[in-house]
C-alpha cells in the first residue's frame, strides 16, 4: 500500500523566511501526490498536485513542490512566509481513486 | 456552486444514540468520500461511493454505515455512537480521471459523542 509521511508535526516560521514542510512517499508505482491546506475550523483545498508531467510543481499562494524520485520526497516550500500562511497541511498518495493522507504539519508564522 | 455542503455543522450525541450526517455535491461528481479527522493522525477514509448506489468500506469503516441512493448525495450513518467517534467528519467528492483527479472538501462537521 502507498503511504506518505511528513516530518515534523509543527513548524514555526518567522514572517517573511522560508517555509518548507517534508514529505516522503513509498510506492512502488510512480505516484500521484498531493497537498492541500486547511486553515482553521474549514475544509481542507488543494495547493497543488504532482501529475508526472513536471518534477516543479507550481500550486496556489506562492507554494511549489519538487518531486524527487530519488529520494522518494515531495517537499513542499515557500520562498517568504506571509501570516496567512498559518494553517495545517497535508501530504496526500493517491491509491485507485482513494486519498492516504499524511498526519499534518501545523505552521505557525510569527510576526 | 455550492461545490461540497455538510449538515450538520454540530452535534453532540450520547453513547448509544444514532445520527446520520448529509453531504451533498452539486459538480455532478461520480466519486464521493467520508473522512474522519482526529489529531496527530491526518484524514482516514471510512467509506466512499464510486456511483449512485454504490459504497465500499476505507480504512475505518466499523460503527459506520453508508449509503449513495442520489448521485449528489452521500449519507454517513452512525448506529449507536461511542466516545471513540468523537471527531471531525469530512465529505468529500471528486470526478474520476486518469488518477490526477481532485478531491473536493466540505466545511466538516465536528461530532461529540458523551
């Protein structure tokens, strides 16, 4: 079965720095992986989307993710931390239509 | 578009009471979800729906039922509620494509069972 794992359960960043949340993917099929973002009491929307098209993807709000085979990652980032960037993100595998979900990383942005 | 709607957005049952949460999609998608949310743990699928009167069980289906009798709408039953369902349930729908499809998300619905 496909899983992702991200590292790090929090990350606190200053406003303005770099953010970048980790993700490893075990697969032994090229993968679909996502990310999506769920800022505070909602729903949880999509920042981006690995497709096997391009190893840089671009998503929404300035995010990017590079997939790496070799080293079995998605690692999301962001060049400067903006305060509205504070929400929980996830990593996500897709497996026959059904989404495994990694256990989050809560970013907080501090001022 | 409504995209994705969930009700209630509450509830607060006791041990052994039933309820049914209602999620409904208007983007004419194929393909729905139900998710439980609980920290330090991500999103579990506990069933999902491929079409209208269809579901199959996900990754935590026990204590849950489902049903799909309209395309837009996808129903998560709990017969008799426990402590240990106490979480934020989220539905979510999608249109099957070549694997890139995506998933969209309702509000959630934050249950508490005493």
């Amino acid at each position: 079965a496909q899983s992702v794992t991200q590292l790090g359960s929090h990350v606190s960043v200053s406003e303005g720095a770099l953010v970048l949340l980790r993700c490893n993917y075990s697969s032994s099929v090229p993968p679909y992986l996502f990310w999506y973002v769920q800022y505070p009491n909602q729903g949880l929307q999509l920042l981006l989307k690995y497709t096997s098209a391009a190893t840089l993807v671009k998503g929404i709000n300035g995010f990017e993710a590079e997939f790496k085979k070799s080293e079995t990652s998605f690692h999301l980032t962001k060049p400067s931390a903006h305060m509205s960037d504070a929400a929980e993100y996830f990593c996500a595998v897709r497996t026959d239509y059904k989404l495994s979900f990694g256990a989050g990383t809560t970013v907080t942005v501090r001022a | 578009n409504a995209g994705v709607t969930q009700t209630p957005k509450f509830r607060v049952l006791k041990t052994g009471q039933s309820m049914t949460l209602l999620c409904a999609q208007d983007m004419n998608h194929e393909y729905m979800y139900w998710y439980r949310q609980d920290p330090g743990m991500g999103l579990r699928l506990i069933h999902y729906s491929v079409g209208e009167g269809t579901t199959a069980k996900g990754e935590v289906p026990d204590g849950y039922n489902v049903s799909r009798l309209k395309k837009q709408n996808f129903l998560l039953g709990l017969e008799s509620a426990a402590p240990s369902q106490t979480s934020v349930y989220f539905c979510a729908s999608s249109y099957p494509t070549s694997g890139t499809d995506t998933q969209y998300f309702g509000p959630g619905t934050r249950l508490t069972v005493l």
